[in-house]
C-alpha cells in the first residue's frame, strides 16, 4: 500500500473550486467539518452530485465520503473526457454551478469532452446556461482555446424546483497549454444582446421584461437585440419561470454579462436552504428587465475586461498559463474571485501582483502562470 | 506623495487578498466585515443556523459560505434612469466620446 499525503481543508467553502483545482495539480486532498455544526449536516446533494460529475469524467480517481458527510477524501485521477456523457445535475443548485468548474477540467482532458447535463439551466444563483454561451466560451478563446468544439446547445429548459432541463456540452482539450495573455483593454461597448426565455408561463411575461430592460438602454445605445425564447411542452422543463440574460460586447472583444430569472421556490421543502418565498412571483417582468439592466450598466461602470462573476474563471486561467507573464484589468475584487486567488495561491503557488489603477477605479492584475501542461494527453 | 499613497493601496490590496483575514484593516475594495461585531458573535456562538443566517452572504471567513461564483453588486440598486448615472458612463459606450474613453487604457507602470 502506498500511503498518500492529503492536504487538510476545513469546512464546505469552495468545494467545486477545491476539487478543480486538487484534480489539476494531483494534490489529493482531505477535507474535514463540513457544515459540523449544521442542524443539517455534511455534503448538499448538488456537491455529492459534483463529485459523480468528477468520477465519471476521470479515471482513476477516489472519492470517499464518512456516514455523515462532515469528512471527504478525494485523490484526483486523470481527466479523461470523452463523448456522449450523461449527468444528472439535480435540483439543488442550476447548472452553472458544474459548468464552471467542468468547463476548466474538460480542458486539460485526454479526450475532447462532450456531456450531456440535466437539472435547472437558469436561477438566480448561478450564473444561466445563456451567459455561459455568450459570455463564458468566448472567453476561453482568449486563451488560445479553439472555437471548434466548444459549444453549448440548449435542449430543454427547467427552472428551480424541479427543474428538467437539457444541455448538451462540448469543450475541446488543449493541446499542449494554454496561452497567456495580456488583456487590459475593456474598449467600448458596441453591442448589447440579450435573450429572455420563460417556461410554462405567458410569453407576455418575455415582452414585458424586454421592453423594460429596452428602456434602460435605449439612451446610451442603438444597437440593441433581444431575442426571445418562449419554450413550451417537454422543453419548457417543469416548472413555471422566466428570467432574462444580458451581454455587452465591447469594441475589443470583452463580454460583460448579467442575468436573473424569476421561478416559484418549493414552499414546504425539508432542506431547510430555501427560504420562505411565498407562491407569488417573486419579481414582477418589469422590474426583472429593469434590474439585470441594471446589473449590466453596474457591470460596465465597474470595468473591467470581464464581469464580477467571472473573475474567478479569469484569474484561474491566467494561472494556468505556460510559465509567462499574463496582465487582466477587471474591476472591483468580488469576493468569490478573492477565494479563487487565495486557492491558486494554495493549490498553484501562483501568487499575483495586484495594483489598483485609481483614476479608472480598477485593478490590474499580473502573474506568472504555473505553466501546466496537458498531461492526460500523453499518456496512451 | 502621491506615489507613496499608491505604494500604499497597492500592498493593502495585496494584503486584503494573501495576508490574513483576521489582522488587516480593510479599505474600500471589500466593505464587509464587522470586526467589533464578529469578535462578539465569537463569544456568545449558538451551535445552529440562527446565527448563520445573519452572518450569512457577506462574511468572507465563514468557513461554510454559499460557494457562488456570482457576486450582486450594489448597482442594482442604483437609480439607472437618472440622467448624472447614465452621463457617468457614457464615455464607456461607443456612442461616448472616444478620445476620453481611450485614456482608460493609458494605464502607466
């Protein structure tokens, strides 16, 4: 028996982001008191969810979990990928939750993945499957990612609580590394586009939500497009909702995005997560549109070469780079992305330069990646 | 002078991020956490979910918070329809004026 050093972590937080980045540097890791004190105690169902996601795409990997799921033990395999994947996200947290992550192990995969998720592709938690589209996958091409193969197709929505909701993911490996960048121009905003979608409910609920975020914009911008995508039947999921994503496009190629949607939560639900929201709508449409409109026009004062949500992906990624100098500029630190620095800082050793640039109201940040290579290709 | 001050907030944003959590002064880049207030909460801590609750969202050291990537802002709140906000960023948009908006990115070492 070899015995094998696991690095000890406390507590649930930043579990998706522990694991990536355990299974990227084959650290195994040891995570102790997860929600110990808890009147519910141990693993969420979405995070024993997520360690399936990481069986399934991974070889060789080991998860063990004690009977009240306050202690994980997880050594990382090799990601393997693959084609026609099926995983059942469920209903505790939306699908954002795993592409983040996934999107980010697929990479550094032996094969191109291609996986097909089930569960709730738009809340208001996480970011929806529509930003991913618009937003996520063009950013990975800023690191050198092809185009070819990295897609997302919507099949089915579903809204919380029962979700039933359809994707169908497609990411490309990288062949030897990524690239690394230097990315400080925001440039200017030339475009917004925009999709509303909503399930099992009025398509009067679409307008009205467009045309409340429409006047927000229409004094600073022309050119603004937003789609509609009223779903019905099967591919409406199983649940009433609707909601809306946003995305401004600047003249070098930055993606700002926003989004919400609105959806009944479970009123009598054990899990004692959710809170008390009535059966009500929680947001009328109008107010919807006029807040993710805001949301954006907040995202875009802030600058930035991308939005606060996805900082963390940013700042991830230039880690990863080949042992080179990568420069981004983004606003405000949000607080998730502060975590994903301290965690690469951890995991990664890479620790990065930050300075604020005051007469714009920005940071830059500068570091050298940890050059990682795509390992899981090679071996055959 | 000014250079100094920058000095300054360039290490306190490095310490904000890397240094540790308990012994820093925040500034401006992260106005959450109560110190006075935690230390309190430490005292008297009830083992369940009443004191989460109100803790819950904004503190950065609780050891079990929300792992969410998505971060509301305070510019939701924001009155978007006022005419000095919309002025505020107008120079973002290609619609502003483009040699000002260009010195955003005249960013000195």
């Amino acid at each position: 028996m070899v015995k094998i050093s696991y690095t000890k972590l406390k507590g649930s937080q930043n579990m998706r982001l522990r694991l990536l980045l355990s299974t990227l540097s084959s650290t195994p890791i040891l995570i102790e008191d997860i929600r110990a004190n808890a009147t519910l105690p141990g693993l969420r169902p979405h995070e024993v969810s997520f360690l399936r996601l990481l069986e399934k795409i991974s070889d060789d990997c080991f998860v063990e979990i004690n009977e009240t799921g306050t202690k994980l033990k997880y050594k990382p395999g090799i990601v393997m990928g693959g084609r026609h994947l099926v995983h059942d996200c469920g209903e505790s947290r939306a699908m954002g939750y795993f592409l983040e992550p996934l999107i980010v192990l697929a990479l550094f995969g032996k094969k191109p993945l291609s996986i097909k998720l089930r569960g709730v592709t738009n809340d208001s938690k996480d970011p929806s499957v529509d930003t991913f589209r618009s937003t996520t996958l063009p950013m990975l091409k800023q690191f050198g990612v092809s185009s070819e193969g990295l897609d997302l197709k919507i099949l089915s929505r579903g809204v919380p609580p029962h979700g039933g909701g359809e994707i169908i993911l497609s990411v490309p490996i990288v062949q030897d590394s990524l690239k690394a960048i230097t990315w400080i121009d925001e440039g200017m905003v030339k475009r917004i586009r925009g999709i509303t979608f909503s399930t099992r409910v009025s398509v009067q609920f679409e307008n009205t939500t467009l045309h409340s975020a429409r006047g927000i914009f229409n004094r600073l911008l022309p050119d603004v497009h937003i789609f509609t995508d009223h779903k019905t039947g099967p591919q409406a999921g199983k649940s009433p909702g609707y909601g809306m994503s946003l995305v401004a496009e600047t003249t070098s190629g930055c993606f700002i995005s926003a989004d919400n949607a609105v959806y009944r939560a479970q009123e009598e639900d054990e899990d004692g997560e959710l809170e008390d929201e009535g059966k009500k709508w929680l947001i009328p449409p109008e107010d919807l549109g006029e807040q993710t409109a805001s949301a954006l026009l907040g995202e875009i004062e802030q600058g930035g070469v991308v939005d606060s949500t996805h900082q963390g992906l940013l700042f991830l990624l230039c880690a990863l780079c080949p042992q080179d100098v990568s420069k981004v500029r983004v606003g405000k630190l949000s607080p998730y992305g502060i975590q994903v620095l301290r965690h690469i800082k951890d995991f990664l050793s890479v620790k990065f330069v930050i300075k604020p640039d005051p007469s714009t109201g920005t940071v830059i940040l500068r570091c050298v990646g940890c050059g990682l290579k795509n390992l899981s290709r090679k071996l055959s | 002078l000014a250079e100094r001050a920058s000095l300054r907030q360039n290490i306190n944003l490095m310490q904000l991020v890397y240094g540790k959590p308990a012994s820093k002064s925040l500034n401006e880049t992260l106005d959450c956490i109560d110190e006075e207030e935690s230390e309190d909460d430490e005292f008297f801590k009830p083992k369940g979910e009443g004191n989460k609750k109100s803790k819950e969202g904004t503190d950065v050291n609780d050891v079990d918070i929300d792992d969410c990537s998505k971060f509301l802002n305070t510019a939701t709140k924001k009155n978007w329809k006022s005419e000095d906000l919309i002025a505020s960023i107008r120079n973002r948009f290609v619609t502003g004026d483009w040699s000002k908006a260009s010195l955003r990115n005249q960013f000195s070492e």
